[in-house]
C-alpha cells in the first residue's frame, strides 16, 4: 500500500519539500509504514524564516482581542475534530486511546489560557514618579519563535508554547518530532479553517539539519524545545551562542515516595498511573518507588499483582491500558536496560519481555516490568530509560529518600504519598524538583502554571505556560513621559 508524504506549511499554504530524503513513519502497534516525512533543506527553513518574519510587522500590530479570537475559533475547531485528532496521536506514537484523548485536552487547554491574552499581556504604569513625570511598562512581541519537539506528545507540547507565541503578537515555526510528524500535521489542517494570516504559524518537518539551521539562523530570536537532557545542552548552547532566547526541557528520573501512614487503596492506582501511563514515556513518570520503613512488603506486593494486572495491547481498542513504545530501536534499549538491571543484581520481580499482544505480533511492545532490591549507584536507578521499566528501592527515614532524590543529575519532578502534613511540607519545602506532587503520582501542570523542572531537566530562565511564557515571548519597554 502506498502512503502519503507529509508536507510542510509555509505562508498559509501546503507545499511539497524539495528534499529527496525522506523517512518512514511507523505505527508502532504494527511496524505499519504510516507515512513518510521530507527532511527539508536549509534553503526551505530560511525560506519559512523569512515568511515568518515578513508577517511580523502586521500581526503585532494586530490588538490582542483580535488575536485571541483566533484562538477561540481554533478551540471550537480542536472540540469539533477531538476524537479523530486523538485517534491519529494514537496511531503514530502508539498511546492508548484514553491517553491519547488527555493529551487532546491538554492541547485545547493551553489554546484556552492563551485566548485570555488582553489581560495576560498587560503592563503597569504610575502617575507622578516625579512632579509631573509618569513612568509605564508595556509588554512587547519580539519577533520569529521556532519549536523543537519531542516524540511523545506529538499533539500537546507544541501547543504548550504556539498559543501563547502568536496571541503575544510574535510568529511562529514548529518543526515537528520526524518520528511523529502526522499529528500536528493534522492539527495544521484542522487550523487552516480560522484563516490565520499568512505566515503567522507555519511547520517544517525535518531533522537535525533543519533544527540547526532555526537556531544559528539571524531571523529567529528565541526556541522553545522538549528533549533529552543532551540534546537540550546543544540547543541551549546553540541558540544562546547566536543570541537568542531559549526554554529546553529535558530528560528526567522522578521518585515517588511512600510513607508508611500513606492510604495504599488510593497509592497503588496513582503508582500504576505514573509509572506506566504512556508506556512510561513521559517525563513525568514514575521512575523508583521509594517505600519508607515498614511500608515496603504491603506496597511491594500489590504494587506487582497491580502492574501484573494491566492490559497490554492495540492502543486503538478500547479498554486497552498500556500500548507500545515508540520505536524497535526504542524497544531494544529498553531491553538492554533490563539485561544491565540483572547484570547490576537487582531482582526482577515483574518480566514485561515477553509480553504477547494477539494480533500485533510485529509491535514494539514491552510490558510493566519491576525491579527490587535496587541501590542508588545502580544505572536503573540513575539513568532515564524512557519505558516501562521501574525500581523499587527501600528506605528508612525520609531524609534518606530526599538524599537519594538530591544525589541524581535530574530536577524535573518528586511525588510524596502521605497522611502527614509535617511530612508533606518538609518535601515539598527541601526536595529540589521544578514539580513536586503531594498524592499526587504525576504533577503535571495545568496551563496557568509554569512547567517546572531543576538541574539537568531544564536549560534557561523562564519555562513553558503561564505567565513566564508571557515574560519568554515578550519584551518588557519602560517608558518615561513628561507633558
């Protein structure tokens, strides 16, 4: 069967890559070639570059109300085409259709929280700093902004920077995930409907080439991007190098903490939740269970009758609760990572490698998978490894979890399962993580917050949403008048 090449959005209108290298897309429930994706040259980035930057002029001196009913036309159109816009996540990333159908809400929200512009945008000013002087501060867009990805939420992470990028007044250019680039293609096609002007938001697919070209390039002032922790270091360095603005999440190792008055009826299903929702491909899952004292065996047994319990399977049928991960390739470092876990002595209490999925024998399946009897200095204990694959790790006292916490390179999120306020306070107050969850097993915020992250799970000042994505896509002006 032959399939499709995607193509890129530039000026408001489709257009084909020039390119001769093209990838495979896969379904990662079927090894199924989906689509192919152009890796598109250096002249067509510096061609959407310029589009992008031609149609600045215009659209910051477009009012911020006008903007914002962009935005909401866009929000009824995303509501309009909800299910098959997740039905497509499902089918190029692999997750379940539940999961699929979050991220969706996840997308739609931030379109919701940008449209409240007018006010999100708002400076101040004071009357009389000086006899008869006065002194406002106004908020200005800056230019061309660029989007780096990452494979996982093909939809949502995008639209965690793009609303807030064009109501600001800026212009915008994503270069989706090559793994998975049908899904904002498809959200592209839902958005030509609210007839952004041409050039406001515009998408090209590619690979390491065309991110390269968007960070050294003069016209672009500021990136946004979701990675692993070592190709953020290189858009971070690469970008600030060439004197722009840049925001890069990146890899993660998150503890879940359990204290022994924690209520196991109400922790076990957040445990499950974090630690294989996605397939454990997220940034926010789970990646050690921390049980403290006495709270070890109850936990440790019915976190594995639980785990045990999920059903693996096409992510496209209903009832399905953990789907593939994303890749052969993907499947295999897993893998290798379980082999490491052994070799390393930790016990393997719970063996997803040989998980059968009737029907789709050819997907890159691997399922919930539990290691005990893990030690800190071990690489299962340290190491992202981006899949269903978790730790359980014993402790005494708290202070020795929250040094366990401290003593790996990664900030991005700690959870705390308990009854005890003192208990909750001294974590959240000393665990140094950018997203602190209090019986909560996945701290994700919502779009009015900013998306924290610490240490080597963040790259620059200001992070993804609420009002320090503002302060990212603008410049504040002072001025001082005198009549």
């Amino acid at each position: 069967m032959s399939v499709g090449t995607v193509k890129n959005y530039v000026g408001g209108e489709w257009r084909e890559s020039k390119t001769r290298e093209v990838m495979e897309v896969h379904n990662p429930a079927t090894d199924e070639v989906i689509a192919m994706v152009p890796l598109s040259t250096r002249e067509e980035v510096d061609e959407a570059v310029g589009v992008a930057h031609g149609a600045f002029a215009d659209w910051r001196r477009t009012p911020p109300s006008a903007r914002a009913q962009y935005l909401f036309r866009l929000k009824g159109l995303m509501e309009e085409h909800f299910e098959d816009l997740a039905r497509t996540v499902t089918r190029e990333e692999g997750k379940t259709l539940d999961e699929a159908r979050g991220e969706m809400r996840r997308t739609i929200e931030n379109i919701d929280v940008a449209a409240g512009i007018p006010s999100l945008m708002m400076g101040y000013n004071l009357e009389d700093i000086a006899t008869g002087i006065d002194e406002e501060l106004v908020r200005q867009p800056l230019g061309v902004f660029a989007m780096i990805p990452p494979f996982n939420f093909p939809a949502m992470v995008p639209w965690w920077f793009i609303p807030t990028a064009i109501a600001t007044g800026n212009t915008y250019i994503v270069k989706p995930s090559e793994r998975v680039p049908c899904s904002q293609n498809r959200i592209f096609e839902v958005l030509e409907d609210i007839e952004l002007p041409p050039g406001v938001l515009n998408l090209v697919n590619g690979s390491k080439a065309v991110v390269d070209r968007l960070l050294e390039h003069p016209d672009v002032v500021g990136v946004s991007s979701v990675t692993s922790t070592p190709v953020a270091k290189h858009i971070y360095r690469k970008a600030t190098e060439h004197g722009k603005r840049a925001q890069c999440q990146a890899g993660a190792f998150n503890f879940l903490v359990v204290m022994p008055d924690a209520d196991l009826d109400r922790t076990i299903p957040a445990l499950i939740t974090s630690c294989f929702g996605c397939a454990g491909e997220r940034c926010l899952s789970g990646s050690v269970v921390v049980p403290v004292g006495d709270t070890y065996e109850p936990l440790k047994q019915r976190f594995v009758e639980a785990a045990a319990r999920l059903k693996v399977g096409d992510p496209s049928d209903e009832g399905v609760q953990m789907g593939p991960v994303i890749s052969q390739h993907a499947k295999e470092r897993i893998l290798a990572y379980i082999e490491r876990g052994l070799q390393e002595g930790a016990e393997l209490i719970l063996d997803g490698r040989e998980v059968k999925v009737h029907g789709s024998d050819k997907g890159y399946f691997v399922g919930p998978t539990l290691f005990d009897r893990v030690r800190p200095e071990m690489s299962i204990a340290r190491e992202e490894i981006f899949g269903p694959v978790r730790c359980i790790m014993r402790v005494d006292s708290l202070d020795q979890a929250i040094n366990i916490i401290h003593d790996i390179p990664y900030g991005n999120a700690a959870s705390i399962f308990t009854a005890s306020g003192r208990a909750a306070r001294e974590f959240k107050y000393r665990v140094m993580c950018g997203n602190i969850g209090i019986n909560i097993g996945v701290p994700a915020p919502v779009a009015h917050f900013p998306f924290g992250g610490r240490k080597e799970s963040f790259f620059g000042d200001l992070h993804g949403q609420g009002l320090d994505g503002v302060d990212f896509f603008t410049e504040k002006k002072v001025v001082i008048s005198r009549w």
